[in-house]
DNA sequence: CCGAGCCGTTCCGTAAACGGAACAGCGGAC
DNA sequence: GTCCGCTGTTCCGTTTACGGAACGGCTCGG
C-alpha cells in the first residue's frame, strides 16, 4: 500500500472517474466491460481506480465498447490549454492537419478595454473571425475592421494585428487560424 | 460480433503523423522535443512512426510540450458523433451555449455528386460556413451562395437548403449553426 | 580531408502495463 | 444451512513500453 502511484499525476484518476461513470450508466459490470472491450479485469480495474497509466490500445478499446470518443473521457475543464492575454482569452478546440495547410479553431472571447496587440505571423497566415456575440474591432493594425453579432472577418496576420471589443460587452467568437504549408 | 470496430487499428499511425506534424511545424527536432517533454528519444521516434502503443503519460507529456489538446492528436474519425449525409460528413466539434443563442460547431467534408438537401430549421436559424479547401455551393433552395477556399457563407436555414460541392475536388469546411433563444 | 555536432533510428536492460487466475464479499436458490 | 453465481480486488508470470546509450548518416568548419 502506500505504494500509491504519483497522485498528483495528470488527469488520470479523472479518467478512471469518468470511464466507471460510464459504465455504471450502462448497467455494465466490472467483469462484462472487461470482457466485452477484450481487456483483463485488472486492467479495467486499475484503470477505474486510477492506479495504472493506461495505454492508447486500452483506452481505445474500453471507449469504443463504451460508445463514446476518446475525447470523452480525456478533455477536460483543466486539460485544454488555454492563451490568455490583456483582453483576449482563446481556447484551442481542433487542430486540422490537411495536405495544404494547418487549420487550428479556437473559441475566443474578448473582454471590453484597450485592444489586444499580436505580433505578425508567418507570411501567407490567415485569420477568420466568426462573431457569436458583442462587437469586434480586429484586423491590421492600420486598417481594423467591425463585426457584430453573425458577421464574418478575414484578414492576413503576417502584419502586426489587433482585437478589441466594441462597448461594454464581451465578444465571444469562433476564431480560425490557416497556417498554408511550407 | 457486436459490429465490433477496428480492434487492432486504432490509429496509433495516424497519431504519429499528426505529432510529427506538429512537431516540424514548430521547427521542433526530435531530440529536442524529446528533451522538453521528458520522454526518451526512443519513444518520440517510435510514437511518431506508430511503431508503438503509447501509454496517456507519454502522449501527454508530448502534446502539452507541443502545446496542443490531446484531443488535437486523438480526435479521429471513429468515436466522435457524426451526421453522414449522401454528400455532407459533418463531425460536431463543439456546443456553446450562450444568453441569446446555442451554437452547434462542425467539422463538415462535401463530396462531389448530386447536391444534399437539408430540411428547413426553426425561425431564425442561421448557418455561417467558412470554406478551407475546394469550392462550395450551398445555401437556400432558390438562392445558392458559392465560396471558395477562405471565403464564407451566411444563409438563414428556416427554408429548405442545400450542400454541394463545386467541380471534382472534396470540400472541407466549418460549420457554425446558430439557434437563438427563443 | 577529417573531426564536431547535430539529425533520427536501433539496441538493450529495466520498469510497468498487460491478461489469467485466485481471492473475499455479497445476494438469491434450493 | 450449503451452494452457486456474481460482484470487484489482488496476486503473479508474461509481454512490452520505457529511457539511456550506441549507431549510421548528414552538414558544417577548420
């Protein structure tokens, strides 16, 4: 006992949390997921429990049979990594890996007050605002440009560029960043 | 039985290539990000290869380094909820719910073929499309709206509308769909 | 030309995740 | 009462993912 591995350990007992949440939902037993999803019951059980590091393999296996994505049981509230800044607050949901370009997707909300400055990006780099709600000033610096609730904004960040909400609300938006292949 | 999906291919592959991706994307060597994330050399090169079955300690230590969700590396095409149309392969990718609306965000693929048909939605719903490769044309029944890589659509879906793909190529896509609160 | 310093891959001993079997605890059948 | 079937946990031998070191290949710099 007191063998008890790292617990400070990232997100693994939550995962087992929330595999054994799962499955009681289902009505399923220890030993018939076990089976079900061809892994050993002490495997699943130290899994549940959070005493072993599982493997892809055996996370795969036990979700499928589960139902539910791999994402479903490893996202979570601490686990995104998050970009914050003065006024501008991103959370990065998807990275698309396509054959002519990188696409990351973040949510972004930006908090009213003076403008966010991000430096220049790559050449070729585009940037595409979806606004959900609120006004938003964003664009080059020299030639921002206003979006306000369903609008749309493009522009191309390999200049120094800058966001900003419009009044006293917060802008919450979709924010799409196309990095074109080398 | 139990339209068991693929046991033994997991995507272990494809993982690798989206962490090679993103590790030459920072301009990043192997060494390197081995040293930063604290895991051997021998483990990033067979991870990267899909020569191995990496435990959740390993992916994590490398994806936080690279700075991403483990879900940006995961997230594949088996697990995650999808709509699978004649022509439209839409993959939700997230739900905001916000004080006036609920956003539903897509990961959509159009095929080329014949145009799919999607029903009229509630009053007030609108969809806001943001094209990344090939040629769209979508949009209601009697007014089709058509964009290109980098440009976007915005339609309101309370009438029959329509998804098609413009020429040979697939057309990749996000998908924002917009419910205000009634 | 040759060594220095990287690159990524392969080799190898060790640590640990794996599945099968044995275990204790519980509830119902007879 | 005993037995059975089930629960989830623990023990244990086997498999394998792990990191360090050694390796071949490539590009510089002297």
């Amino acid at each position: 006992m007191a063998a008890a591995p790292p617990a400070g350990d990232h997100g693994a007992e939550e995962v087992g949390r929330r595999i054994r949440t799962l499955r009681e939902e289902r009505g399923l037993s220890l030993s018939t997921l076990a089976r079900l999803a061809g892994v050993g019951k002490a495997t699943l059980s130290g899994l549940e429990n959070g005493t072993r590091n599982p493997t892809l393999e055996t996370l795969y296996a036990v979700t499928a049979q589960l139902g539910v994505p791999l994402t479903a049981v490893l996202s979570g509230p601490a686990g995104t990594p998050t970009v914050r800044g003065a006024a501008v607050d991103a959370t990065l949901l998807e990275v698309f890996t396509d054959t002519d370009a990188t696409y990351e997707l973040y949510r972004m909300r930006v908090s009213p007050g003076p403008p966010q400055l991000s430096p220049a990006h790559q050449a070729g780099v585009t940037e595409h605002v979806t606004v959900f709600s609120g006004v938003l000033r964003a664009g080059p610096l020299d030639a921002p440009l206003t979006a306000g609730p369903g609008e749309y904004l493009r522009w191309t960040s390999d200049v120094p560029h800058s966001y900003a909400a419009v009044g006293d609300e917060q802008v919450r938006a979709s924010l799409l960043l196309r990095y074109p292949r080398d």
